[in-house]
C-alpha cells in the first residue's frame, strides 16, 4: 500500500466509499419495496378467504376505473391468485437482489476496514 501515492488511494477510498454509500441506498429502497409488496400479497390473501366465506349466490364485483363490474366468482378468484403468484414472484427477485446489495456492502466495509487497518500509523 505504501507505494501508492496519497492522490490515489485518496481516489479508491472515495470510489469505495461511494460503492458503500450507493448500496446501502439502494438496500434500504429494495427492503421498501419487499414490506410494500409483502403487504399487498396479504391483502390478497385477506380478500381470497373473504371471498371464500361468502355463499356462492352472492355476487362479485371488480373495480374497473371509476365504476364497478360483476365477475364471476371463479374469475376473481382466478385473477387474485394469479395477482397473489406475481407478487410472490416479485418478492423472491426482490429477496435475490437485497442479498446481492448487502454483500456489496458488506465487501465495500471489509475493503475500507482493511485498508485503514492495513496504513502505516502516524
């Protein structure tokens, strides 16, 4: 590390800062994004079960834009666990990428840790 001169490792430890600084923006805007989706999964689920409790006599109805339109019941059922399936997509590549961003992170920290437990002390 010695040979290096002061202006360099000057400008690693700003481009590894900013590698740290970056992830751990975007980790906390992707674990955001997980809670968001992971409530709007629940809700679904809470709507599939209401819509299971009822009798089959009673009619279903989908909101479209401003008004209201009856489905039938399969239909609603169908489209919910088909928006349920897309959300639990979402959250898996979600989960994959908060995975990714904090060993980015973490490697970000390890680097500046051994880096300045690595310099000469003065």
């Amino acid at each position: 590390m010695a040979s290096l001169s002061d202006d360099t490792l000057r400008k690693i430890l700003v481009q590894i800062q900013q590698t740290a600084v970056q992830s751990q923006r975007a980790l906390s805007v992707t674990r955001q994004q997980v809670a968001n989706k992971e409530r709007e999964r629940r809700i679904l689920q809470l709507t599939v079960s209401e819509i299971g409790q009822i009798e089959n006599s009673v009619n279903v109805y989908k909101g479209v834009g401003k008004m209201f339109m009856m489905v039938p019941r399969t239909t609603m059922e169908k489209d919910l666990k088909n928006q349920e399936r897309a959300l639990t997509d979402d959250i898996n590549s979600l989960n994959k990428k908060v995975k990714f961003l904090e060993k980015q992170f973490n490697d970000a920290q390890s680097q500046l840790r051994d880096i300045f437990n690595s310099a000469p002390r003065q």
